[in-house]
C-alpha cells in the first residue's frame, strides 16, 4: 500500500491524538503513524505531555499541531529498570481520577471546538470516554492496555484502587476497534481489532553515514545502550566492554561522565539510525526497542524489568526471531557484559515481517474518519471473556509473583503457536503406551515405579544430551541452558513430589485444623547433581563472573534451569556463589535472603528452590563445599490451588539432601520447606500442602492435625466414592491479600477470645457457698483457663464459640483498633496494616466449624456404604464453600462451578443408581483457583464431570483442567541415583561450556 497522496484541502480531515504519558516511546510510534496522516493532507492535534522536539524534529508540517496535557501518567519508574507499583496507581488517582469530571468536560469541549473527525489513542482511557461524550469515533492503536498493567499493582494497592482497573476498561470499550500491533496483550475491553505489521520509525541515514559522522571504522564493534535513563547509583566503567568494542550511551544525563570507550549521545539524537549502525542493542524491552531491533535486524540484550506485564509478549516476539539474549540484573550492573555480547553478534536475527504498520495503520484511520467501518469476527464473546479470564489471573495474583498465561491462552493468541511448559510431555493411564526404555540410564539407587512422567523426566535428560551432540537441533533457551547443566559423568539424583487436593480442611490449617488432603497425579521432578567447583560445568556468564572474582574457579555455585518459563514473567535460569548464603562465617538471615530473592523480580522463583539450600544450613547446620546444578520439571499447574509451590520445595529438597547423603525424614523435609515458603518466599501457608506433598500416598486421603504437623494416618478413599478437581481457570495464590487478611482476621479472633476468657476468669472463680457461680451455665473454670490460653482457634468448640464468644466477636475491626487494643495477633509470618479492616467474625468462625466438618467427613468414609454416607460426604462439601464466601475467598467461576455439580447432582436425568455428582468445594487458600467435587465412582458421573467442564466452557470460553488420579508423596517415591551408561561417549561433557 503506498503512501496517500495529499487530499484536496476541501476533503481535509482533523484527528485528534492522545499519547499516553508513559515515557517517550508511545511518542516515538505515533510519529510514524501521524507522518502518514499529514502526507495524506490531514489535520492532526496531537495530545501529549513528550517535549515537542520529539514531534518536530521528525515532522515539519503546518498541520501538525502540539498541546501539551497530561491526562494520564502510565508506570511511574523508581529508575530504569523498577516499576514503582503503588506510587504508579496514586499517580494515576491523582491525574486522572480526582479531576475526571473536569477532563471529560474540558476534552469533549476541545473536541468539538477543533471539529474532530476521529479520535485516536495511544492508550489514554480517557480520551476515548470524551470522544463518545463529544459524540466523535475514537480509534485505539496499541499493543496492550493499561487495565492490563494496573491489574498486577492493585494487589499492592489493596482493593480501594481496583475501582482505577475497571473504570479504564470502561473507557477503552467506548471506542469503535482496536488496532492492535505485534507483540500484544489480552485486551478483552475492545469489542473489535484489525491487526496491523510492525510501526517502526524510518531511517534517515545509512549505517555507513552514521559511522563516518561519529568516526568509528566496520572493524569496531558498536553496542547502544538504550535504557530510557540508567539504572539507580550507576555508573559506567570502561572495562565492561570486551576489546574492540564501543558502547553508544542514550539519555545520560549533562552532568554524567563515561569513560573513552563509551560516547555520550545527544538527548534529540535519532535513535533509529543509531540503533541500525550498531551490531546489537542492551537495554530493557519495550514495544520500541523491540520493533526496531526487529525491523532493523539488531540482536537485542535485555534486562528484564520489575511488575512490566508487557514484556512476555514482546519477549517471545523477539526470541521467535532470533534477536534476543537476556541479561541478568546482577551482569548487567557488575559490568560482566562480555559474555552476552559475544553471544548477540553470533546471532542471526530473521524477521521478515512487515514494517509499515505506521502507513497501514493511518489509510484505517482515514477511512474510518471518512465514514467506513470496520468490523472483525477475530474478537467473539468467548475470546472476550477468555482475555477477561486472564485479567482476573492478575487480579488474583501475589505481589511479585510471575505473570501466568495459561496454554489455552497462549495458544489460541500467539500468531507464532509457540508452545509453552516443559519438554517433558504429560502422560497419564488413559494414554496411549509408551516406551518404557531407560536404557540410557544405569539406575544405581531407587525404582521409577512404572510412573510415566518419571519416564518421561529421564527421557527429557537423555534428550539433553543429544542437544549437546547435535547443535543444529532448533531448541528453547531453557532446554539450551538445561544442555549445559550437567556433568554426565557424574551420578545425578532425581527426587518427584506431587501436588495436593485439599478434599477438607484448606485455610483451617493455620488454626490447627484436622485436614485430608489427596496427593494428585500431577508432579514436580528435580534433577540435582554435585561436583567439585573445579569440575563443575560452568553457563558462560557464570564462568566470566567467576574468572573476574577474587577467588577465582573454586567457588562452589548453584545453577538452576526451570523448564516453562517462556510465556511467564521469570527468566528460565537462576545462579548464584554458594557463598552468597554466608555473611561473616555465618548462613544469612531469613530476612536478608527474602530481600536478597527480592532484587529481581524475574528471577524470585529461584527463591522456592534455592531457599531449601539456605534453611538446610540454618536449621540443621548443613555446609554445601561442592557447586550444584539442579534441573526443576513441573506438571503441577501454577495458579490452580493445587499446591505447586510446595511440590517445587519438597521434590527440591529431597532432591538436595539425597545428593548429599541426609537422612531427613518426610516429615522433617514438610516442615523444612514450610520454613522455605514463609520466611524466605514470604508467603503465609500452613503446613499441609509440603506435608501432603511429602508423605502422602496415591488414592488415600492424608489426615493431619496442624497442630504443627501430627499426622494421624492415611485414610483408604472407599472404592465406591471418587473425587476430581476443575480448575475454574482464575488464579489463585497464598501470598494474595485476600488469603493474608483472612488468616489475620482468624488469629485477631483467636486473641479477642483469649482475651474474653481471661476477663471472665475472676468472676467465674468466685464461689459462694461452695457453688461456683459460672458451673450451671457451662463456664468453668478449666475450660475458661483452657480457653484464655487458646493455642489453636481450632481446639474451641463449636458449641463453646457459639455460647460464648459468637456474640462478642466484631464483624470487622481495623488494624489500628486492634493493635490499640490487643497490640499482637501472635502469628509470627503476617503482619496487621493498621490501614485496613479485617473481617473478623467470619474468618475466626471458619476454622471452628471447619475442624468439626472434617472430623465428622473422616469418620463418614470410614461408615458403612450408603446413600447417605455420601449425600452427608457432599453436604460437608458444599457447607464449607459457602463457609468459604462468608470469609471473602469466594470467586465468581469457583461458585460457577459449585452451582453446575449442584444442578448435576439434583437433575432428574442423574437420579439414577449408576452415580451421580454430591458436593463440591473451593480448595486451599481460595479467591479462585480448583474446586474438589465428590460422587460416586462410575462411568456415569465420570461423564457428569465432562459435561460440567463443557458448560463452564461454553459460560465462560475457558476449559477447565480436570484433575483426577492420585500418586504417592516424596517420602514413598524415594529417589533416584542415575548415570548415563557409556561413559566414554561423555568425556568431554567434564569441561566448562
């Protein structure tokens, strides 16, 4: 499509351009599609708080006109690469919330006045709510939106700003389409899109002008750093650079000295050029810096940046086409940059896309100016509510935890069908045969057990190997990393351990419930192995870091790989010195390793495996000499309330203290990582998931009372009875605010009653005539005296709590009423913001009830074969569900889901005596996540379960995972001690890559 040529000034047509004022690249791809606008002889108004070179250095056109406002703020930056989160939502409030009224009225008001024949954004919600209010159209142009990023702050901001997510949704669906550029986001608040290539600023010079103004001959190579401004307290040093190489420094400030090897360029230098006259870019991603190294064919090292939920999608863009290579936050300000320079300029980056989004994207915007419409099946309402289903992932989410696309998502959105998750395939007993071959291995310890995924796991080792034999096989940088991990001469350990189903007892743990948790098929596979630090294979940033170190090559190290990072906001490989766990002889604190894991956003999953190293050297005063590498594969999906955390800390662990020859029993290792997740993760869990995890077996419910941790025994599931998990496809998470302020709720109550007993306790032992006065109303003295020092909510009663304290009990209470009151709730991992209310009653009386439920479900499975037996099994069920929602840890699809096993099991089609559906629940820590339903084990209700996750499908454009099938716990797995046969084919995998 060429370039319009200049329309007859009496069919001249006026647009008016809102730019977000998120940084300068929004700008920099308006120019683009604005130049074209003017060449057609078009009128633009382009509204942005961007100085005006930015505009007028690139456009000189008398129909072009700048005003300067600022109707929204985007991510306010702590520095280039830290998003502040909460200061980015109060910003936000502050610009365009507080003066909402007063935007719209004065927008709708310029509108009219410049006679607009379209409005265009790039993304500013309200501009689109002031074009219909001025009755104009509105276009967006964009690859995400703001109700997509804000989605990931409000869990930080606390739910008074989720009302900014919502509101900005609102705006954005008052727009007509969406132009929707690579590299996008779900936006499920535009009701139509028309994709468009690649808006990329031309050139204005060749490669060879630029070199010969700056003076730098082709034998020189040339880096750009292009941050957009540098991070906090650095400063640049020459030996960062490799020999023979020159870094182009943009946004430095005047006052900023660089050393000879770098220049400084000019703030209104014109990045393109420069960026296409260099052999590769470092910076941070973004939508600019990324089409540009496309477009230009420059491979591209990037840092990722802290909460930026735009990035995976870029990302995977960028790696598709062999143009990317991700640094690491620590190389990156310690200069160790020679490594990943060397390993960009071998790339070949292959795009062969389009690059005249900006001409594309402003012939739409004439026509539609002009009166045409554009319509596109491409957004159905189930694509909508499936993009929606993602925003409710973010808003379900725990600070600093990693984005999750689900693979249905990424599927059915990607333009490139990448695919997602671990090499490892997933197999199960309705699958077709395998081949159970590991000849490849000699097993000199364990027994797989005839376990498919653990087959699978050692066929994905064997698989690395052929990796390293054959370079020309097209493989993920996971898989790449994961190449280059092990010494095959070496004996490696594998540890499995599975996820859990909470049947009963979830969030009372904490309170020191009776729980029965169902280990799941589902699994987390580790690989460990250990090697002396001067035989140990060492990633090539790793080596250079270590050949740069004081201490030289003998400083053990640990390097992890874990597989299914490519569409999720972690980097797929964790390293650190050993000796990073040690300050003055002596293993860190907690504290200090929390915030140590904390630094880097993208890399704080390594805390839930690599914490299990620090807490064996803390608690039990293990000392690790040698370097190890550890291979994590997990089939527990994140997000469900399946517990993959703790099937991550527990097969880690196991794995760990295998390879090191520690005798840790199952219940020790559960405890141990319980201490990994609340002080180093520093989420607030209980201790069932790790024990179910740890010492569970297949197809019998564990029985705990979490009072820590007594495990009473292992409950047979009778023959006739079956449960199953549906995944209702919003994520959950234990570090949520929701689940924190519930427990804070509970342990508020525990004290108020602690409290309320003691203060009877002087009155109720005074006797008169012998009588204790409190004796005839059930108030003695023991049981006051038990009560006043209440260890567990759970060792109350019900009909204690209901006689005496029920009524006592607040609804709510702030933070600061209490800590006036009370000063301490006594739970040593959350902490009371005195800020905030907490439900008080309901979550204290949750776990009350709940203990008495689960007692009385253990004792009915063990009861004679009845109907009632199992109508009594569901009611438990659904009565802590709906105890669940009095909490606040209800979600709309886990209620959706509850209501479709009712409708099953009361329809008079199922009243048949070949099964039906009884009860369902929500499971762990709520506000989303999988719902446990029970019934009886037949075909029939095996069906029932199908048809349920179809009509929760054809609801809501998600389809349920459905979790059926048990498998044991890490402690009756064991591990495995394997070695590749054929040593000798090996000998050369003992050098460093």
């Amino acid at each position: 499509m060429g370039i319009q040529p200049e329309t007859p000034s009496g069919n001249r047509l006026v647009f008016a351009y809102y730019i977000t004022g998120h940084g300068f690249g929004h700008a920099t791809r308006v120019i683009e599609v604005v130049r074209h606008l003017i060449l057609a002889g078009h009128e633009v108004h382009v509204v942005s708080a961007a100085p005006e070179f930015v505009f007028t250095s690139a456009i000189q056109s008398p129909r072009l006109f700048i005003r300067k406002v600022l109707l929204d703020c985007g991510a306010v930056q702590a520095d280039a690469l830290t998003v502040d989160r909460l200061a980015s939502l109060e910003k936000y409030h502050e610009t365009a919330v507080v003066p909402r009224y007063t935007i719209l009225k004065t927008e709708a008001e310029w509108l009219k006045s410049i006679k607009a024949d379209l409005v265009v954004s790039d993304v500013v919600p309200v501009a689109c709510r002031a074009a219909a209010d001025a009755g104009i159209r509105s276009v967006c142009v964009t690859n995400f939106s703001w109700d997509f990023i804000y989605a990931e702050y409000i869990m930080d901001a606390g739910h008074h700003h989720r009302s900014i997510v919502w509101q900005i949704a609102e705006d954005y669906s008052h727009c007509q389409f969406l132009i929707r550029l690579p590299g996008y986001c779900p936006m499920p608040a535009f009701r139509d899109v028309v994709d468009v290539p690649l808006v990329v600023r031309r050139l204005h010079k060749t490669r060879q002008e630029v070199r010969n103004e700056l003076g730098i001959g082709d034998d020189v190579k040339l880096v750009i750093l292009n941050f957009g401004g540098q991070p906090a307290g650095w400063k640049l040093k020459e030996e960062y650079l490799p020999s023979g190489w020159l870094c182009l420094v943009c946004g430095a400030s005047d006052t900023e000295e660089v050393p000879p090897n770098f220049i400084k360029l000019a703030k209104d230098a014109y990045t393109p050029d420069l960026i296409a006259a260099s052999d590769c870019m470092l910076g941070k991603i973004g939508y600019g810096t990324v089409s540009e190294a496309l477009a230009y064919k420059v491979p591209f090292v990037f840092v990722r940046r802290d909460y930026f939920n735009e990035e995976p999608f870029l990302r995977s863009m960028l790696e598709y086409y062999q143009s990317g290579v991700e640094m690491i936050r620590r190389d990156l300000l310690t200069g160790q940059w020679k490594p990943y320079l060397e390993r960009a300029i071998s790339l070949k980056p292959c795009y062969v896309g389009g690059v005249n989004g900006g001409e594309v994207a402003a012939h739409i915007l004439q026509e539609t100016a002009g009166g045409k419409n554009y319509k596109s099946d491409k957004f159905s309402g189930a694509r909508r509510l499936q993009d929606a289903i993602i925003l409710g992932y973010q808003l379900q989410r725990a600070r600093g935890r990693d984005l999750f696309i689900p693979e249905w998502y990424a599927n059915a959105e990607n333009e490139f069908a990448l695919s997602i998750g671990s090499p490892t395939c997933r197999v199960d007993e309705r699958s077709s045969p395998i081949d159970y071959s590991i000849e490849d291995f000699e097993v000199l310890h364990g027994d797989v057990q005839g376990f498919p995924d653990s087959l699978n796991f050692l066929k994905s080792l064997v698989e690395l190997d052929s990796l390293n034999v054959n370079e020309n096989i097209e493989i993920r940088r996971e898989q790449k990393a994961a190449a280059g991990l092990f010494n095959w001469e070496e004996d490696i350990f594998v540890a499995r351990a599975p996820g859990r189903l909470d049947v009963m007892g979830g969030i009372a743990d904490y309170s020191g419930s009776l729980v029965l948790q169902m280990p799941i098929r589902e699994a987390c596979h580790v690989a460990v192995q250990k090697n002396h630090p001067s035989k140990h294979r060492l990633w090539k940033h790793v080596q250079a870091r270590q050949d740069s170190s004081v201490q030289g090559h003998q400083t053990p190290v640990l390097q992890i790989v874990s597989y299914g990072s490519e569409l999720s906001n972690r980097a797929p490989t964790f390293d650190m010195n050993l000796s990073d766990f040690i300050d003055g002889g002596k293993p860190i604190s907690y504290e200090n390793a929390r915030k140590y894991f904390g630094k880097d956003p993208a890399q704080k999953w390594a805390a839930y495996v690599a914490g299990t190293i620090l807490v064996l050297m803390r608690e039990l005063g293990v000392r690790f000499e040698d370097s190890i590498s550890m291979l994590v594969s997990s089939a527990v999906p994140e997000g469900k309330g399946v517990s993959s955390s703790a099937s991550v800390e527990v097969a880690s662990l196991s794995a760990i203290a295998a390879a090191h020859g520690l005798s840790i029993g199952s219940r020790d290792i559960a405890l141990l990582c319980q201490k990994v997740e609340n002080c180093i993760v520093g989420a607030p869990c209980g201790v069932m998931d790790q024990m179910t995890s740890a010492c569970g077996e297949a197809n019998k419910l564990l029985a705990m009372v979490c009072q820590p941790a007594e495990v009473l025994g292992l409950v047979e599931i009778p023959s006739h009875i079956r449960f199953w998990g549906l995944d209702s496809g919003i994520r959950h998470s234990v570090g949520g605010a929701d689940y924190g302020s519930v427990r804070i709720g509970a342990f508020m109550g525990r004290e108020i009653i602690k409290y309320t007993a003691s203060s009877m306790l002087p009155v109720s032992s005074f006797v008169a005539n012998g009588v204790n006065n409190y004796d005839s109303e059930g108030n003695s003295v023991e049981l006051l005296q038990a009560e006043s020092s209440l260890d567990y909510l759970c060792n109350l009663p019900p009909h204690r709590y209901e006689a005496i304290y029920a009524k006592l009990l607040p609804e709510s209470i702030t933070g600061k009423a209490f800590v006036e009151e009370f000063v301490n709730h006594n739970d040593p991992v959350t902490v009371i913001d005195e800020k905030r209310n907490y439900a008080v009653k309901a979550s204290a009386r949750h776990p009350v009830y709940e203990n008495f439920r689960v007692k009385a479900f253990k004792a009915l499975l063990t009861s004679a074969t009845s109907d009632e037996q199992v109508t009594s099994l569901g009611e438990l069920l659904y009565q802590c569900h709906y105890s669940y929602s009095e909490c606040g840890l209800g979600a709309d699809g886990t209620d959706r889901l509850v209501h479709l096993v009712q409708q099953a099991q009361h329809s008079k089609s199922c009243g048949s005596e070949d099964g039906t559906l009884y009860g369902a629940k929500i499971t762990g820590g709520g506000c989303g996540g999988t719902v446990c339903a029970i019934g009886r084990n037949t075909l029939r209700t095996n069906q029932q379960i199908i048809e349920i996750q179809q009509r929760y499908k054809d609801a809501t454009g998600y389809l349920p995972f459905i979790f059926e099938g048990s498998s044991p716990g890490a402690g009756k797995f064991g591990h495995l001690r394997i070695r590749r046969r054929n040593s000798l084919h090996y000998s050369t995998f003992s050098k460093r890559s």
